[in-house]
C-alpha cells in the first residue's frame, strides 16, 4: 500500500498533476498569447518560449511537436512554463524544421482548442547572450541602474556593473568588437567617472577621453574590427521636456564631433571634416574596417529650432594601417531633404546591410513614437522599412548578431513607456522574420519589471569583469590621459 502510494505521487509530480485535455471544444481562433509567439522564427539556443493568456482560464495546456522528432506536454494554473532541457532537446532535433504547438484552455470546466500554430526553428545560430542597461524611465536623477548579461539559452541575468558600486555614478555605453567580450568599452559617469576600456589582454583600463582639442570625453562608441581603435562620438548636449501630450523628453547636440581612439598609442584621432560646426554624431566602422560611417546635421539655433535639426548618414574613409581619414565626407542616404532624421547607424558584420533608426527629427529617437528600423542595402544604395518588425510605437536602438542572421532591438510597444526587447532573424536575401520578445521564465500580463531595456548588444561569450579592481580603479583618483 505504501509503495502504491509512492509511486501515485511520482507520478503526479512528474506530470504536475495534468488534467487530461478530453473532448475539448475547438475555435477557428489562434490562442491570444501573451506574449504573441504564433509563426516566429527562432534560434536553437532561445530560451523556452513560455506564454499565458489575454483571456481569464483555470488551466492552460500546451502540446508541442517537431516536424521531425519530439513531443512535449505542459499545463498551468498561471501559464505555460516550458522545461529548459527537454525544450532544447525537441528544438536541437528540429532545426530547420518546425514546431507545431496546439494550445487548449479550460473554463467553467469545459476545455477549449485553439487553432495550432508552428515556430520555426532557424538553422543560423545565434550568439551565447545579450548585454543591456536596465533603468528606470526617470530623466534626470541618477537612480538605480547597471549593465546586466543575459544567457539567451535560459533566464539567466547577472550584473556586469551596477551604479550601486560608486554613489552618484551613471553607467552606459557598453560596446563589445563585433560581440567579441574580451574588447568592452563601457561609460562610468558622474564625480567618479571615467571609461572603462578591456582591449583583449584581460587588463582594464581607466580612461580620460577628454582633451583641450574635444568639447567632452567619448560618448557613443563603436571598435574597429582589428580591435586597435575604437570610435567616439563627444558631445555637448541639453536636455528638454516636452509640454505636448503623448511627448516626453528630447536630447539635444550643442556640439558633436566624431574622434577615433589609437588604443596601443593612446592618443585621439581626428579630422577637420569630422570637427566642423554642424552636428556629427553615432559612428560605426564597417567590417572590413576602412569606412567609417557616422550620422551629421547641419547646426540649428536652440532650443527654438531643435525639430529643424535632421541628420543624414554619411561615410567617410578611414586608412587602419596609418590612422588617417579621407579627404571627402559621402552622404549615403540624404534624410534630411525628406523631412526625416537617421540615428544609430549599425552595419551587418557581414557587409551586406546598415540597419539604422528614422525618425521626424532629432538623434534621440528612443522616445520619439513615430521611429521605425530601415535597411539599406550596402551593394545597391537602396533603403526599405523594416515593416516586418516595426510597430505604430518607438523601435529604435538595434544590433547585429555576429553571423549577420539576427538582430535584436528596443521597443515600446508593450506600453509606450518601457522599452522591451525583441529579436528577429535576416536571411541571405533579406527577408526578415516576424520578431519575437526576449523570453521571460514567468509569462506576466502585468509585467513585474519596472525597468527599460536599453541598449541591447549581442556577446558571443561570458564576459568577465574584475568588479573590485574597477571599484578600486574608480575610486581613486588616477586615470589614463589620452593625448
């Protein structure tokens, strides 16, 4: 009697005591999955897929089954929450092949199915994890923030730098050497700022980057694909409130300029075409490290013409062996003469594409609501909407995995407040898959995260920091002067 009753426990817990489906009801209606991951496209490595309901349920059940092998059956009170290894092991064995998943939901005791729908599991891989900035959607007061590591194979979050370790302090952009995480430059702001360098030799570094010949130290950065430059956008800026409704904040250039940082030699690179008086700002290398993309505006009065100000997306060449720029700036895509403004310019690590943000004007298209994802193609001049990804609300900052066949970008259009992150795949000729939010291990309709999304990176491995010895470099007084 007691082994029975042994063994009838097993086999609850093993099943978490499912009900069995039956005789269910069945709708010509896809299930309303919050979040929506009907006819996605997905890595192997993504983490398990786990979802609720819209609509009120007692129980949720979920059958998922590859095209190709495996079957898994979950059920939930709250939701569907995926066991991570047996959702590896169905998607590993079905790559390039799909998962058809059949969603049942019970009320007032009677089961109802829902229309199946697949998820296709992509064939490209995609990088080990993400690094993003996690902060409050505040404006002015430093509150609590830090740059966080995500594995994308599970839940797994952890700190990288948290503006906790100095008091006062703001930390943010993070930048990797095409998601290399042994090359990381990262921004310590406030009375105990400075630049925190790691350039592949497992040694940090504490920079200045501010000299006599720039209006500020560096802000927006971008590294060479040989690892020894980093470019730097250094900016004097201004922040606005808007009275509109619907409108929050706007940041402005003052000045801007573009440098490049010699990393072995320590000293600023720059040209007089890129310290002009008009605005340039946002750079990026391209892969084969011998353009040096940026965005540029022509300087306006402010504040009174700050919706005047409209940047283009311009190039410039740049000699990686002798540290020397070209004598002419080309202006790729013209924005500005359509009404309209680019920012965060980001090149495919491949060559293929420059992905970057439109918006009606300005560079500070994370609060602007009318900013949408463009592609242009690098072979033929030609710029599209990414439709397949954008949304009636804000998508803006973006980047590229290291394969060229992922991308991962913010967007408000949870809330038009917080900025999620979403994840979409390119192909070889272009075509873009519907996007997919960064799984959560608990699906919520009432988002417990009170917390922005910023700046999402992809790395293709852990990356290591010595918090104490950056603690300790921070709170000394010592930096390293770039000449």
């Amino acid at each position: 009697m007691i082994r029975f009753v042994c063994l009838t426990v097993l086999v609850c817990l093993l099943s978490a005591c499912r009900e069995p489906v039956g005789t269910a009801r069945e709708t010509a209606s896809l299930p309303p999955l919050v979040p929506d991951y009907t006819w996605v496209t997905v890595p192997a490595s993504i983490a398990p897929l786990n979802f609720t309901l819209e609509e009120e349920f007692e129980r949720i059940n979920a059958v998922l089954e590859g095209s190709r092998a495996g079957r898994i059956e979950v059920q939930g009170k709250e939701g569907i929450r995926i066991p991570v290894k047996e959702w590896h092991t169905l998607l590993d064995a079905n790559k390039g092949e799909s998962i058809h998943i059949t969603v049942a939901a019970k009320r007032g005791g009677q089961w109802e199915l829902y229309r199946p729908f697949s998820v296709y599991v992509s064939p490209y891989a995609a990088d080990y994890g993400l690094v993003y900035r996690l902060v409050a959607p505040g404006y002015e007061v430093y509150g609590k923030m830090g740059i966080y590591r995500r594995t994308l194979s599970d839940f797994t979050q952890k700190p990288l730098i948290e503006n906790t370790l100095v008091p006062g302090s703001c930390v943010n952009c993070h930048s990797f050497k095409e998601t290399n995480p042994a090359y990381m430059s990262l921004h310590v702001r406030g009375e105990y700022g400075g630049t925190l360098l790691q350039s592949g030799n497992g040694e940090t570094d504490l920079l200045n980057l501010k000299t006599e010949a720039t209006v500020s130290g560096g802000v927006y950065p971008y590294w060479h694909p040989s690892g020894k430059y980093i470019a730097y956008s250094v900016n004097k800026i201004q922040q606005m409130f808007h009275s509109a409704a619907g409108e929050r904040i706007e940041v402005v250039d003052l000045a801007s300029d573009v440098i490049v940082y010699d990393i072995k030699e320590n000293r600023i690179l720059s040209t007089p075409l890129l310290k002009t008086e008009d605005f340039e700002t946002f750079p990026a290398f391209s892969p084969d490290g011998h353009s040096l993309y940026f965005t540029c505006a022509a300087k306006r009065t402010l504040p009174d013409e700050y919706k005047d100000i409209r940047y283009n997306l311009c190039r410039i060449d740049f000699n990686p062996e002798t540290g020397m720029f070209g004598n002419r700036i080309d202006t790729l895509v013209n924005a500005a003469s359509v009404g309209k403004s680019i920012s965060f310019p980001r090149p495919s690590y491949d060559g293929k594409y420059l992905m970057y943000t439109l918006s009606d004007y300005g560079n500070f298209s994370i609060w602007h609501k009318e900013a949408d994802l463009w592609l242009l193609d690098l072979q033929s001049g030609e710029s599209r909407p990414l439709d397949e990804v954008n949304s009636p609300d804000t998508d803006s900052y973006h980047s590229w995995s290291s394969n060229s066949r992922w991308f991962v970008f913010s967007s408000r259009r949870g809330d038009g407040l917080y900025t999620r992150l979403y994840l979409a795949s390119i192909d070889e000729d272009g075509n873009v898959s519907k996007p997919f939010l960064l799984p959560q291990e608990k699906a919520s309709l009432d988002d417990p995260l009170f917390f922005s999304y910023n700046v999402p990176e992809f790395v293709s491995g852990e990356v290591d920091v010595n918090i104490r010895e950056v603690e300790r470099q921070l709170r000394s007084s010592v930096r390293k002067q770039a000449r």
